[in-house]
C-alpha cells in the first residue's frame, strides 16, 4: 500500500513512520523544504522520531514538497495545523490550502483521511467540497473519513499502534477503508457512524483535560490562600481507586492542542446559538494561571526583600510539557514576557529549545545560572534536570510543578 502523508509535524511524522514500519510505501509532504531535506537525508527533527527509526525504514520513507506525486497512492492524510486566528477563532488556512493543492491531483479509488483537530462538520462542509472541485465525487469515486490524533508527545507507555483510533467517514464504504488503513498499523480501531462524531470526540477528550486542569489549578489558587499543601490534597484524593481521576495543577496549559481546541467546539457552539460555559471557563481560569505565578514569584522577591525590578530571575524549562522542545503557548513564554516588563533580568535553562527571539533569550548553561540568580522558577520540569542540586545552588526556588515535593529545604517554596 502506498500512503501519502501531508503536513510532517508532530502528528505527521510518527504516523509516516508507523506506517512505513508496518511494510508500507510512505510519501511525505510538507511545504516546509527545511524538514523535507532533513528526513530526506535521514535526521529527525522530533523528539519521538529519533534518527536511528529513519534508517532502517531506507526508501520507504520518502518527503517531497510535490503534491504530485501524492497521485499513485492510495490513501492521503492531511495532519496540517489547525491554531487560532488572532480573534481566537478556529483558522482553516492551513488546511484549506492543502485540500485545495491535493484536489489537483486527487484520483478515482483514493481514500483521504482528515487527522487535524477541528470542529464537527469540518471534514463534511469543509473539506469535501473542496476534494470535490477535482471532479469526483466523495464516497463513490473517492472516499472521506476523518480519524482524530491522539499522539502525546514524549509519552512512551503509549504507541500509535497501542492507541486505540477513532474512524468516521462520510459513507459506510469510507468507513470502512479508513478502519482498514489504520488497521494495518493500530491494535484498535473503534467506528463511529460519521466523521461528525469522531471530530467531536477528539474535542471532547481535550476539553476533558482542560476542564480538570483549570479546577486543580483554581484548587491551587484557593490552596494558596488557606496555606494547605494543594499537592498533598490532590495525593490523598487520587488514593481512592474509583471516581477521581488525578489531574495535577501547573502554570498553565500550554500547546497546539489544549489551548486551542476547546475555542473550535465553543466556535461552533455559537453558530448554533449555545453557549458552552465549562469550557469558556476552563479557559479563562487557565489563561490567568500564568500571572497568579508572576503573583507568587513577586512575593517570594518580597520575602528576601527584593523587587521583581533589577532581580535576575532563572526560569527552568520554557516548553510547554516535559521532555519536548514545543513552545506553542507555552505559559512559561507568558511568564516571562510580564517579568520582563516587570524590570526584571530574566534568563533560562532548556535543553530542549534553543532559543526564544522573541524575548531575545538563549539557553543558559545550568550551573552558572543558578549561581547568578536571585530565584529559580520551575516552569517546566524535563528530565534532565537534577531538582536537589537545583535546590542545593539557587538561593531561592519556586516550583510550579510540584517535583520537589520530596526536597524540604528553608529556600523552596511550591505553587
Ligand atoms: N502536537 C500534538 O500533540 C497533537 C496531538 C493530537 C492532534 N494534533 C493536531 O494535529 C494537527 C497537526 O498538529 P502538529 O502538532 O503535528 O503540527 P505541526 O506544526 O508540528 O506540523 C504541521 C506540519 O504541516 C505543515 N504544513 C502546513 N501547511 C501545509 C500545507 N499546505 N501543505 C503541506 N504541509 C503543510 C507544516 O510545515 C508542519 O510541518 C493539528 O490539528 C493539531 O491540533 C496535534
């Protein structure tokens, strides 16, 4: 089976793999010619993808930035972004532009398989009439599913093939060419009866996630002010071994997905005059989480009597979750932006990234930075980094992570 791949990012890329390994041939596009050299010449350039997964894979992986050559195979699935606009609306840009590049060379018998999240309707009002301007027609000539991602980054005890994956199509025939393309690489896959339902499902497992992060994270909040460890009431809590599911409170979200998807649902909600209030509402309280950090962080400084102005303050991990390079509303850049027109020196430590232009910052090297600091912020907690030694050389630390709570030490103060 041939399968053509668009869009070779964080979804794009493993899924390419997965199938590849599974004996597939393997085209991927992407109009980004950087990443398209990059795997072409064997380097990875995610994190989950390591180097040593493209070699044996040889010629049936290959990247192109030609949508022509997506016509000899025979399924094609679109994994582009789907961000907000700058009105946090959902913006199709990315996606109506790939559909509108592969309806030029869409032929007969094809299957496209949407996998970028996106509100319910998306792959039928969208994206078909679009696939439609080739001249064929969806379900007969060609067919349309859509089949959400569930890929978390950094995760290992869950695979593509070990996580179960959701088909809808636009006919029962395209749904059932969609179970068994995926069949070919996923233990499991579970049908739905429209590619409405599975689109829907996706944003319901991500508004799940961010409904229980804003309540743990008011919990925190709350916590602060009645001075009870909030971490040790979220420990006793998940002992019960039935009805509470842990979630675990932070700086805030951050990421393509979860900051972003439940503004798709609440999109379309409005267009059917509905207003979804838990989700508006996880959103606000999570969207503040960074300034009530900015909050602690000024009062730790007034402790030891400084003022956030003229302090030097080391923010550890910028990504948005451990273990991962991805900045995409990250609330440590949030953090950081406000400390930096609070007057403050801000530095940081990641392995994982770099740079940040856009606060004009450059990883720091660990051991001096924490030398120089008056505070050390963990924002983000990857692990490479040695948290007692962090403790043990700043003068100050703060941790919105809760991974020194087995440290107990005089200078240490957690969300
Ligand atoms: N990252 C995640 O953890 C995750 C998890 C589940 C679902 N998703 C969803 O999957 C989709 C993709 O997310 P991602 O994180 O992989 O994004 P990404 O930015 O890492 O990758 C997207 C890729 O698409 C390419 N692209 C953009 N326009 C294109 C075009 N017209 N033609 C070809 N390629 C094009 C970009 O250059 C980029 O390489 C989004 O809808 C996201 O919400 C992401």
């Amino acid at each position: 089976m041939q399968i053509g791949i668009i869009g070779l990012g964080y979804v794009g890329l493993p899924l390419a793999v997965a199938f590849a390994e599974s004996g597939c041939e393997v085209v991927g596009l992407d109009v980004d010619q950087s990443k398209v050299e990059a795997l072409n010449g064997g380097r990875s350039y995610i994190e989950d993808v390591p180097d040593a997964a493209l070699e044996p894979l040889g010629e049936r992986l290959r990247a192109t930035t030609e949508y022509a050559e997506l016509a000899a195979c025979d399924a094609v699935i679109l994994c582009v972004p789907t961000p907000l606009s700058d009105s946090r609306e959902p913006d199709l840009t990315y996606l109506v532009e790939s559909a509108e590049a592969l309806a030029q060379v869409l032929r007969s018998g094809q299957l496209v398989v949407l996998e970028s999240t996106t509100y319910p309707g998306t792959t039928r009002d969208r994206l078909l009439p679009i696939l439609e301007t080739s001249g064929l027609t969806a379900g007969s000539d060609f067919h349309l599913a859509f089949s959400p991602e569930r890929i978390d980054p950094g995760r290992t005890d869950y695979t593509v093939k070990t996580t179960p994956k959701l088909v809808g199509g636009v006919t029962a025939a395209s749904t059932e060419r969609a179970r068994a393309l995926y069949a070919e690489i996923c233990d499991t896959v579970v049908v739905l009866s429209s590619p409405e339902a599975a689109e829907l499902s996706k944003l319901l497992e991500n508004i799940f996630r961010s409904v229980n992060i804003a309540l743990v994270n008011e919990l925190a909040q709350l916590c602060d002010r009645l001075e009870i460890d909030v971490w040790e009431v979220i420990d006793a809590a998940s002992s019960k071994p039935f009805g509470f599911m842990r979630f675990d409170p932070g700086p805030g979200m951050g990421g393509h997905c979860l900051p972003v998807d439940p503004f798709y649902l609440a999109f379309k909600a409005r267009q059917h005059d509905f207003y979804p209030e838990f989700i508006e509402l996880a959103g606000k309280v999570n969207q503040a989480q960074p300034s009530f950090c900015v909050e602690r962080i000024e009062r730790a400084l007034n402790s030891i009597r400084k003022p956030v102005n003229g302090s030097r303050i080391l923010i550890l991990g910028v990504s948005y979750k451990g273990g991962v390079g991805d900045t995409r509303e990250s609330p440590a850049l949030k953090i950081i932006g406000r400390l930096q027109d609070l007057g403050a020196e801000v530095s940081y430590h990641d392995s994982f990234v770099p740079e940040l232009p856009g606060h004009g910052l450059a990883n720091a090297e660990l051991e001096q930075a924490l030398r120089e600091a008056d505070l050390a912020a963990i924002v983000t907690a990857h692990p490479d980094v040695d948290y007692e030694q962090v403790v043990a050389r700043a003068p100050l630390v703060i941790d919105f992570r809760g991974v020194t709570r087995e440290i107990e030490a005089d200078n240490l103060l957690r969300l």
